[in-house]
C-alpha cells in the first residue's frame, strides 16, 4: 500500500526536510498587521524573528483552514496513494487536528485517511515525525507504525531556553508553571521552557544566566531520560546558532547521541518563545 505522511506546522521540521521526505504540511497561519500570511512559504523567517522584540501589535496565529486539508488530500490521491497517515499537533495546544479529521470524511470514499493525535508539539512532533518516516521508508504499515509510535512518543523529551521574557508569555502557549516563572517574567532572566504531554508548553524557572541555566537543564534532562538508551538531538534556533551549539554540547557529555539534526525554528514557534531562543528534543533513535 502506498501510503503518504502528512503533518503540520507545529512539528517544526524545515520545509525542505518535508520536501525531501515527501511528507505533506498543513502550514499554520500568521496574522501580521492586518495581513495574514502562510508561515513556511510566505514568511522571510529571518525578518520576522528579528522584528518580534519591537512589533507592535504582536502577530497572532491561526490554523490552516479544511480547503487547505482537502487540497493535500485530494492531491495524494491525484498523485496515486491507497492512503495518508496524518500525525496531528497535541489538541491541547490546537484544534488543527479537529479540522483535518473533519476534512478527512469528505475523502472517505476516495483514500483511506488516520488522523493520529502524537499528543506532542514542536521539537517532541518533529522527531516522531522524522521516526515515523524512516518506519514508512523501511515498509512498515500504518497500524505497525502508530504501534510504535504509541511507545516511543512516551521516550521523546524536550527543553528549551529563551534570552528573555519578552515573548515568552505572549501568546499564552506558555504556561507559568513555577513560581520561579512568575517572578522571571519581572526580571532579566534565562526562561527554560519544557514541554511534556500532559501540560503541553510550561515555564519551569529561569536563571540569571546561561551557565546557570544550562546547569538546571542538563539536570532535568538526566532526571526526565535515560541513561542507557542512544538519542537522536533535535535542535532548533530562533536565530541564535552560538547557543544552540553551546547546548548540544552540554548535552552530549550526559547522553548518548546518535544523530543530531539543526533546525531552523519556525516563525509560529519563534513567536511563542521570541528571538535568540532554543529548543533541544531527544528521541531515542530510529537504529535502537
């Protein structure tokens, strides 16, 4: 059975990634102004991360709508697939999921479409996407590799880290899950970021700097995975290269790392964690 990958947005994988890997995206929206634009394909990512310490009013996001679902679907079945296994953005975080399933019965007759909810976003959903592409190239099905992915998904942990609080707590995705976070947003400090499946995106704290943050990391990072399983990094940046190189390298003398893939971050996730932000995954890897 041919079967195409289909996905959102929100797992940040780079569009040319999905390009490459054949795995259709529904693009999440950005309204700036009083113009809305696509955010892979009519975005200058570079211009609009370097706006956001400024821009006033401070963009807003919104969901692709179901045309653009029916579009992708209609062109796997023009490009001949027998089905699409869709893995969706956490309902926690977006209804986008909700749409696509939607969309999805006016294809019932046409293509065989699973609407899997990864329960995960952003770095977390890039990386079971990227495993659930290796698991399609080696000839896995659609029911082995949701089987998989229900046990890997649970493995997959991701920390990230802002320069500032100036974005942080914008757009709401960010929850204060602290006290710590609280006072932070107050001060000059380091917000560390942490995303899990049950919360969704939650401020853990922040320090004072990024050694000192670094320290609380690698900390949470050993208490949250394990010792004796090899990770694949996934590594994502708002502009801000030195550091997420400073993190991988903090990472690697406490785990061990397979693969470690760069990424640029996406402008939807750059707005919710602002400029000079990084966001560090670890999955376990596909050779495990």
């Amino acid at each position: 059975m041919k079967t195409k990958l289909m996905t959102d947005a929100s797992c940040l994988l780079p569009l040319e990634i999905m390009k490459k890997e054949n795995i259709a995206v529904l693009e999440s929206l950005l309204l700036i102004g009083d113009k809305e634009y696509r955010e892979l394909t009519e975005i200058n990512r570079e211009e609009f991360i370097n706006s956001l310490p400024t821009i006033e009013p401070y963009p807003t996001t919104s969901q692709a709508g179901a045309q653009d679902a029916l579009d992708l679907y209609q062109k796997a079945v023009d490009e001949g697939y027998d089905e699409i296994l869709y893995l969706g953005v956490t309902p926690s975080l977006s209804s986008q999921m909700n749409i696509a399933r939607l969309a999805a019965k006016r294809f019932k007759d046409k293509i065989k479409i699973t609407v899997y909810s990864t329960e995960l976003a952003c770095g977390s959903q890039g990386a079971l996407v990227n495993y659930a592409s290796h698991l399609l190239k080696s000839g896995k099905s659609s029911e082995e590799i949701i089987s998989i992915l229900d046990t890997v998904k649970e493995k997959i942990y991701t920390l990230g880290i802002a320069v500032n609080m100036t974005a942080v707590f914008k757009t709401g995705r960010v929850k204060r899950g602290s006290a710590k976070g609280i006072i932070a947003s107050l001060l000059k400090m380091k917000p560390i970021i942490e995303f899990n499946i049950k919360d969704g995106f939650i401020g853990i704290g922040a320090e004072t700097s990024f050694k000192s943050a670094f320290k609380t990391m690698i900390k949470e990072i050993e208490e949250k995975t394990e010792p004796d399983i090899t990770y694949d990094l996934f590594l994502a940046d708002a502009l801000n290269s030195e550091l997420m190189n400073m993190y991988a390298d903090e990472i690697k003398k406490i785990r061990k790392i397979g693969k470690v893939h760069l990424w640029e971050m996406t402008p939807v996730m750059a707005l919710s964690s602002g400029k000079g932000a990084v966001i560090a995954t670890l999955c376990p890897s596909i050779t495990e």
